[in-house]
C-alpha cells in the first residue's frame, strides 16, 4: 500500500472512532431526548395536528 493509501485509510479510521465517540456522548448526556422531542413537534407542525 502507497503511502496515500496509508493516509486515506487513518484519516478514514479517525473520522469513524471520533464519531462513535460523540455518538457515544450524545446517547450518555441524553441528547437524543431533545431531540425527538423536537422532531416530533416539528412533525405535528408539518401534519397540521400542534
């Protein structure tokens, strides 16, 4: 493997574990709570029903 492959393949194995990590923050800090939450008023709005 040529050096750019090297590269192409840490900078790709980087991105991966940092976004499981804050993934994994998100889902300890209950993120995801506000989020749905805004999801669904955002749905409700759309529909017509809030």
């Amino acid at each position: 493997m040529d050096n750019t492959g090297r590269t192409a393949a840490l900078i790709r194995a980087v991105l991966i574990i940092t976004g499981a990590i804050l993934i994994t923050i998100g889902i300890l800090g209950k993120e995801y709570v506000s989020v749905f939450n805004k999801a669904v008023r955002i749905c409700l709005e759309c529909i017509g029903i809030g």
